[in-house]
C-alpha cells in the first residue's frame, strides 16, 4: 500500500511551458485538447515548499524534474527551486538543452547536479529531425558548459529509424565530450508520425 514514508522518487512537471515542438510529445498530440493551456503557468517555489517541507518524505532520494511535457529550464525561478530540494534530497533534470544562457548552465553545472541532455542527433540537421525548433549549436555551447562547471551530463538518445545510423556516432561524442553516461531509448510515442526502430 502507497504511504508517504515509501516514497523515494517524485517527478515534477514545473511548468506547462516548452520553447521546442517535438511532433511525438503529447504537448503536439493533444494540442486540440490541451492548446489552451500551454505556456501558462508555473508551480511557484513558495508552493512547492508548503508541498514538499524538507522531511515530509523521509525516504526521498530524488526530484526529477522529468520533462516529459514541459521544460523545466523555462522556469524563471528554477535555480532556486533546484537549491531548494538539493538542501535535503538528489535532483534530476531532464532538459532540451536548448534554453537560457551559458551563465545559467554555468551555475547549474556547479551545483554538480544530474542532467539529461536530449540529443537526438549529432548536428542541427539529424537533431531537428525530432527535436524541432531546437538549435545544436546552443545545446553544445550550454551541455559544455554545464559539464566543465562541474555538472554530471548524461546523452539522451532516442532512437528512431531516421537516426539509428548515428547512434554509434553520438555515443562516440558523448565519450570524447564528456559525459557520463550514454542513454539510449527507443520512440513509444507511435502516433506521432515517427517510426518505432526495431
Ligand atoms: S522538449 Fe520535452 S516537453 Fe518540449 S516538446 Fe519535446 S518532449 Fe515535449
């Protein structure tokens, strides 16, 4: 039975904001149902506080800020949010990569946290395939950053038939750009136009 002392992980969806269009997130998907009420609001740090005291969750181990239908990074007060929680529990962050400035990177990369970048390609043409409006010159200038101000970077792939070909490729970069892990995934999200590999 679920009970609060159980629980170790929680993922948070900070915002409803997202400054990319990846056609298989549900952002795209549902957009006649959902459209209205994207990039609208964001859960305020004092909320979030009166949620989530430090030892309400004696368990806890992490906060993963999972941006599975919004980007974290959009959220203004985001650097004092992640400082909140790394006061009494691990963080997580999964990000586009493509926002903010490599000031903002720099200062996330001290606090020593772990990132997932999703990278769905090596350059701007294979990444924008998926991730659409995203810029690779500016996740690679903001995942260098990151890294070199401390930060724990992990590559996230998501394999699609348009770039299984370049999975060994990007593998290879995260090595020699150091990361720390390589993560692949395979596409799930079958209706969005995307060919499931495999
Ligand atoms: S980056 Fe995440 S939230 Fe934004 S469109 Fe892509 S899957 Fe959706």
């Amino acid at each position: 039975m679920w009970h609060k002392d159980t629980v170790e992980w929680i993922d948070i969806e900070l915002t409803s904001y997202c400054n990319i269009h990846c056609p298989g997130c549900l952002r795209q998907e549902m957009n006649n149902e959902v459209g209205h009420i994207l990039n609208k609001s964001y859960i305020k740090l004092n909320d979030l506080k009166k949620w989530i005291p430090p030892g309400y969750l004696p368990n806890l181990q992490v906060i993963n800020f999972c941006g599975s239908v919004d980007e974290p990074t959009t959220h203004p007060q985001f650097i004092d949010i992640v400082d909140y929680f790394l006061s009494f529990t691990g963080v997580n962050i999964a990000t586009n990569g493509s926002t903010r400035t490599v000031n903002f990177w720099k200062e996330l990369g001290e606090r020593k946290v772990s990132v997932f970048f999703g990278i769905d390609g090596i350059d701007q043409q294979s990444l924008e395939q998926y991730r659409v409006g995203s810029n690779f010159k500016k996740v690679q200038e903001n995942w260098r950053t990151f890294i070199n101000a401390g930060g724990k970077a992990t590559w996230q792939f998501i394999v699609f038939d348009h770039n299984h070909h370049l999975m060994e490729k990007a593998k290879q970069m995260s090595i020699d750009e150091g990361f720390k892990k390589f993560r692949t995934i395979w596409s799930h999200r079958t209706n969005s136009g995307e060919v499931k590999y495999g």
